[in-house]
C-alpha cells in the first residue's frame, strides 16, 4: 500500500507544485474533514479528509495560471465565454471510506453496502460575478486496496480506541476511477434583513464517469453578513469540496440547503464496474438536505456541515449521514 501511494503522490505533485508557484497573493489552502462521528455514527459513509489548495481572482484560465493540458481543456468548455468573469482554480487530493453497518463482521453481508476506498485528485475550475457562477471539475483517483482504506481506518480507531474493522477483505477490487462535473449556481433572490442579509440559490449539476453519474437540481437560502463577496464560493449541494472560500473578513452566514438527485451509477453501491465484486441495488432518485455555517475570522475561513441524505440503496439499514468541518486559510 506505502509503494502505490507514493506513485499517486509522485504523480499529481508537480501538479500540487505548479499551483502553489503561482497562487501569489490569491492563494488558499484548505483542510476538510468529513465523518459520520458527528452523528455518532461508524457505518456506510465512515470518513473524508482532503486538502484543497489554489487561487481566487484569476484573470484567464490560460497556460500562465494552469497546466498546459488542463487550459487546453478549460478552453474547450463554456467557462472562458464571458469577459466580465472572475475565474477561480483549486485543485485537492483526498480519501473517502465506505464500510458495511457493523464493522465488526469479518464476513461478508450481502444486503449491506459494499467496503470501499477511494484515493482521489481534483481540479476545479470556476468562471463567477456577483449573480451566477459556472464550474467545471475533473476527478482522477482509484478504488480498492490501493486507497489504503483499510490501513487508515484501522490507524485512526486504534488512535481514538474505537472497534477494530473486520470487513476489510471483502472491499472492491482496484480500479480507475473518473469522473467529469458540471455546476451552475444562481443567485435568484438577495435582501436586507433584520440588520443582516438575506439570499435564495439555486442551482444544477452534472456528472458522467464510473466514479458516479448523476443530474442533481438544488435550493438552498444563507442568512449572514457580505453575502455577495462570498457568493462564489456558496453550494446548494450536499458539501463543499475542494472549493476555496473568498477571503471576506468578518463575513459569516447560515444555511440550509436540499437537493434531488437521479443517479445513474455509483461505485460506492454498484460495485467495480468491469468486474464482479460485492453490490448492492441502487436507489436512483435521491435527495440530501445539509445545514450549517461559514465563518471568516482575519486570513481564516470556517465551514461546518451536518448532511442527512434519503436511502442509497434497496434494503438499506441505517439512515446517511454525516457531518463535515473545513479550514482555510488565505495567504
């Protein structure tokens, strides 16, 4: 496991390089950590934890702020259309774990969501004014003992002396994993209220890839401080993900959030796609609703999240849900 993953980390590094080379005085790096512990829960979806890292207020989306191949790419996208556009780019790197209801069965049950871990990178690039913003990311990664799930998990409840998993030998088998994203957000409704402000948002997203595919509509409303300069950085999707939070000083807000979902595939219930492995039935319409905060304190930002979701799959026994802190810090 130590050997793939120093390949991963000698892979996307000179990407990781490169965007802290240029980040300059727009420069972020974020900390996010997801866990269903905030729910005090150790099932289905157990664990994230990913690191962000990127700038905000880019002028163009060109190969003077981006890797050759990915401003090929961006310049073949709607993103670069507008000239009245700021642009953002943020790139991230992280783990999620997926285990069976009770981790303490060495055997497989087959009515429960398969063992899964996945070892991913992210580039997201992000094209916004003050009313609508428009994001395209691409997701590279891998599944299966190769994204030390295992190892990981079984480290961090030795740590915190938590059970021991034991289904580990029946996760999915290694794969490539892909997925190509799309997002709109619009700012539809926005208002001076009780000495703060008020906005409503609303928003589509998109994606194809055997990581996941999906088409997702959501609504989402924030009551706080400077809302229009953390407009950009806002979701009305389950959670922010390696996504950079504008740098507002003194900005905060509260907010709730919910989103419908058709999800087409998804290797965290179906299984590896080009070979059997333990599955489930998926549950194609879904729906998430998240609540939570977002504080800027000096250079820092704060975003905390509870998400409760609707069943993933047929027979499922235990409700989706977890919670989410992400720190960032602007340089």
């Amino acid at each position: 496991m130590k050997i793939n993953f120093a390949i991963l980390l000698f892979i996307f590094f000179p990407l990781m390089l490169q965007a802290s080379q240029q980040a300059e005085k727009r420069a972020f790096a974020s900390l996010i950590f997801e866990n269903d512990t905030f729910f005090r829960d150790d099932g289905l979806y157990s664990n994230g934890l990913f690191l962000n890292w990127g700038y905000n207020h880019v002028a163009a989306l060109d190969d003077q702020n981006l890797p050759a191949w990915i401003a090929y790419l961006a310049n073949k996208t709607h993103l670069t259309g507008n000239t009245n556009n700021n642009y953002s780019i943020s790139y991230g790197f992280g783990q999620q774990l997926q285990t069976a209801t009770d981790i303490s069965l060495e055997e497989l049950v087959e009515e429960d969501a398969p063992y899964v871990g996945l070892l991913a990178w992210e580039v997201s690039l992000l094209a916004y004014d003050e009313q609508m913003s428009d994001e395209v990311g691409l997701i590279l990664g891998a599944v299966g003992p190769i994204a030390g799930g295992e190892f990981v998990q079984s480290m961090v409840h030795s740590v915190l002396a938590g059970r021991e998993p034991q289904g580990w030998d029946n996760q999915i088998s290694n794969e490539l994993v892909f997925r190509l994203q799309t997002r709109r957000i619009w700012r539809a409704y926005q208002s001076d209220f009780a000495g703060a402000e008020f906005d409503l948002l609303t928003g589509l997203d998109g994606g194809v890839g055997n990581l996941r595919s999906d088409l997702s509509t959501g609504i989402g409303v924030r009551f706080g401080q400077r809302l229009t300069e953390s407009f950009s950085s806002a979701t009305v999707f389950p959670v922010q993900k390696f996504n950079g939070l504008n740098n507002t000083p003194y900005g905060w807000y509260l907010f709730l959030n919910a989103s419908a979902s058709y999800v087409a595939n998804d290797i965290f219930i179906n299984g590896n796609t080009f070979q059997d492995s333990h599955s489930v039935d998926l549950i194609h319409p879904q729906a998430t609703v998240s609540v939570g905060f977002m504080a800027n304190i000096y250079n820092f930002s704060i975003l905390y999240t509870l998400l409760y979701a609707t069943d993933e799959y047929q027979g499922q026994a235990e409700d989706s849900r977890f919670g989410s802190i992400a720190i960032t810090y602007h340089f």
